[in-house]
C-alpha cells in the first residue's frame, strides 16, 4: 500500500501592522502617513520535512484587514492540493485562482482579489523552492526554459510576445548562464536607495542619508517629489548637492500630477538632472505615459508598482510608454504573472529596476532581478532594485547588502519567512505591541487604530 501523499492542510492569515508613519518613514506625496504592512499568509502541510509555504502582499495600513480577508477565502482552493504536485508545478495554485469564474467578476485580474491570489501564489513558490532546497532565483534559473513557459499565462499578451518567442528569449538568456550566477554571488545585483528622499523628512536629514548612501556604495538615490513645486526645487537641489553630480537621481511623484502638470512639473526639476520620474500619473494612462514621455526627455519615464496586470504592462511597452519597468513582487499575481511581465519587458527592451518600497518588498524582488540577470536579460546594465532600510530585522532570511549591492540569497525559499516572534508582537490589533500601545493611548485619533471589542486578543 502506497503512503498517503503529503496535502496542504491550512491557510493561516494574518494582519501584520508596522508603526512607520511615526517617523514618516515610507511619506509621499500621495500617501503621508504610511503604516507599512503586510497581508501575510501561510501554507502549513503534514509532509514529514515540515516545510511550509510563506507569502504576503503589502498594504499601508488601513484596508491591510480587507486584504487578508481575500487571502482567507481562497483558502478552499488550496487546503487538500498535494504538496509534490504544488512544488512541480506552482502553475496550478495559479490557474485554479486565477480561473475561478466567481472570483473573476471582482476583477478580473485587478484589486483586492488578485494582490490576494499574488500573496497565495507566492507562498506556493516559496514552498517549492524550499522543497528543492534552493532560493527561489537559482530555481527558476535553473529550470528549463519549456517549463518556465508552461508557468505563464499567454491570455491577452500573446499579441505581443508568443510561446514560441517566450522560449526563445529563455534559450538565448541561458548561454553564459553559469558565469553569471559566479558573477552574481561574488558582486550581488546593484541596488539604488529611497531611504533619504521620504516627502516627510527635513533637508537636514536628507542631506545626511544622501551622503551616508554614497558612502555606503549606492549610485543612485531617490525622492519623494510631488506636493508642492517650490519644495521639491529646494530639495532637490539639497540632494544634488550632497550627492555631487556623478550620482544618478531619481524622482518619485506617487502617480500625483494629471498629464500636463506632470510635464510642468519634471520640466522645472529637470535643471537637476533627475535620471528618471516614477509614476507621474495614474498608473492605469497608458498614454497619458506616452504624452508626458514625449515632452520630457532626456528624463526617463519609470512606473509599474501599481501597474495591476500584465496586460497594462504589454500594453505601456507596446505604446512605447515607459523607458523602465518597475515590477512588484506583491501587486501582481505572483510569481507566474511577474516572469510574463519580465518576458514581455525582455522582448521589448526596456530595463526592469523594480519596487521594492514596503515591508518584505527587498526580499522578494530580488528574486526576480537575479532570474533575470542569470537567465534571461543576461545583463544588470542600467538595472537596479530599490532598497529601503526599514524592518529587514523581521525576516528569517533577510536581504544583505555590500557596497550598494544585493548579496544573492543562499537559504531555500523566497526569503519570505518572518520571524515568529515578529508576527506575534505586530499582528493587529492583538499582538503585544498593538495590544500595549492601544491601551497605553486611549485618545487615539484615527479610527483604523482604535480597538475592535469584537477581535480576540
């Protein structure tokens, strides 16, 4: 009698809440108060190794409860799937939720529902890396480029880029596969830094975080810009100053201006030498993109963290919208969505230097970019990943950075895995720290803080 195989016997969630806007670490233009946090989910098993599957979406704040709500009802596609046939093959956690004919009707791909499918997808690729006892880079580097592409969904994007064409990018990203990965663990994957440049932060502090990240080895900062014009000419001109002028400076509006006043407002910045202007406007314009791209070079024209699918990235590459794409780990559906989003970016040439603003953020993405140096665009020219120097210390496996590079991951899994210890002092709102810091301040302002008399402790 055969044994019975190993199931996926749970989908625990949790709400995970950070305290960041106290210091304004994370403030832009658009969001001023940000709480980071994390809709986080875990795929427990009764497989003998013990293993278990991490994954989350990120949230600032209020709402973070609606997102973990999403994520506990997908939990009946999930709980009973064998965990061999998980592991082989992430690609059916993804087609079942993403196929879910009810579940489409609140999207379909978008919102709430498919950040939620993105945080279970992801934890099922977690699991799978940590069953083949690699970090989730070397997996997908090392997979074949046949079963890469059986990972994607081509609905709606094969007008652009085709099985066919996907497994010959793979193909060709493959030839000196090898001495890249050597490449990769001796000098890590460059990253760029936003930790100076939140909205809320005095020109005292900005100046100082600027000159500590070229001191730390970054070429490449950025700011927050976007609320008022006289402010961002005056800070810019800050941390032009503290950076010199060899130093690459991006801008960061938060998708704030209308078309015209986006043009207005990078023209005036543009004396700065801004390398490039993220999401200056609505991340659904297409060409909205296009026009202010027209009208600002040589200033390049960054977005993609709230870009919600893999459609409107083909379609922003088709429209020639964009000079760099910015993937998100956590905003997508997952793994299998973002290695279509990378194809579709290989195909047309356009650099992908993703998100990486929120909890957890640096530690997935970085996944992501490696796959793509090793096995795909083969190259980290003009590539970086964003990094933020805020709440690393809660993961298990948290990202090292050496002289303004990412150190490659060498512990199986999507370094996903926070620290027990951590969930249990910042689950909201009855973990230690919520519980103290709610009965220590009875007078609390905002509602989303006060305590729920229904929620257990």
């Amino acid at each position: 009698m055969s044994p019975t195989p190993a199931r996926i016997t749970a989908v625990d969630t949790y709400d995970i809440r950070f305290p960041t806007s106290r210091e304004l670490d994370g403030s832009d233009a658009m969001n001023p108060d940000p709480d980071y946090s994390a809709a986080y989910v875990v795929l427990r098993t009764d497989a003998a190794d013990g293993l278990e599957g991490h994954g989350f979406t990120f949230t600032i704040g209020r709402g973070n409860d609606v997102q973990v709500a999403a994520i506990h009802s997908l939990r009946h596609h999930v709980i009973g799937r064998p965990v061999d046939q998980v592991c082989a093959d992430p690609g059916t956690v993804n087609r079942a939720l993403i196929g879910d004919s009810q579940l489409r009707w609140l999207g379909p791909e978008k919102g709430v529902m498919h950040m939620a499918i993105g945080a279970v997808v992801n934890a099922a690729w977690d699991l799978a890396a940590k069953r083949a006892g690699k970090p989730l880079w070397q997996l997908l580097a090392e997979a074949t480029p046949a079963w890469l592409v059986s990972q994607v969904d081509f609905r709606y994007i094969a007008d652009a880029l085709t099985p066919e064409e996907a497994i010959g990018l793979l193909r060709a990203g493959r030839v000196g596969a090898a001495e890249r990965t050597a490449l990769l663990r001796e000098r890590g994957f460059p990253g760029y830094t936003t930790s100076p440049g939140w909205l809320g932060y005095s020109d005292e502090k900005l100046t100082r975080l600027a000159r500590q990240a070229v001191a730390d080895g970054f070429t490449q900062i950025k700011l927050k810009v976007g609320a008022d014009l006289d402010d961002d000419i005056r800070r810019c001109r800050t941390a032009r100053e503290a950076i010199g002028p060899d130093i690459r400076m991006a801008v960061d509006a938060n998708q704030r201006w209308d078309v015209d006043e986006a043009v207005r407002w990078t023209r005036a910045l543009a004396a700065f030498d801004p390398y490039w202007v993220e999401e200056p406007t609505s991340p659904d314009d297409v060409l909205g993109h296009a026009a202010i791209r027209a009208a600002v070079a040589p200033v390049k024209v960054a977005t993609g963290e709230h870009v919600q699918n893999r459609i409107v990235f083909k379609q922003l590459l088709q429209a020639g919208a964009i000079d760099i794409l910015q993937i998100d780990a956590a905003r997508v559906g997952g793994v299998n969505e973002n290695l279509a989003i990378l194809l579709l970016a290989a195909k047309f040439g356009v650099p992908v230097c993703p998100h990486a603003g929120g909890v957890g953020l640096c530690e997935l993405v970085q996944h992501l970019s490696m796959f793509d140096y090793v096995a795909l665009a083969g190259t980290t020219r003009d590539r970086v990943i964003e990094y933020v120097d805020h709440l690393h210390e809660h993961f298990a496996d948290p990202v090292v950075l050496r002289a303004g590079h990412y150190t490659a991951p060498a512990a199986p899994g999507f370094s996903a895995t926070m620290r027990a210890d951590s969930i249990a002092a910042y689950t909201y709102p009855g973990g230690t720290f919520w519980a103290a810091d709610l009965a220590a301040r009875p007078d609390l302002a905002r509602p989303d803080l006060a305590p729920d008399k229904g929620a257990a402790a």
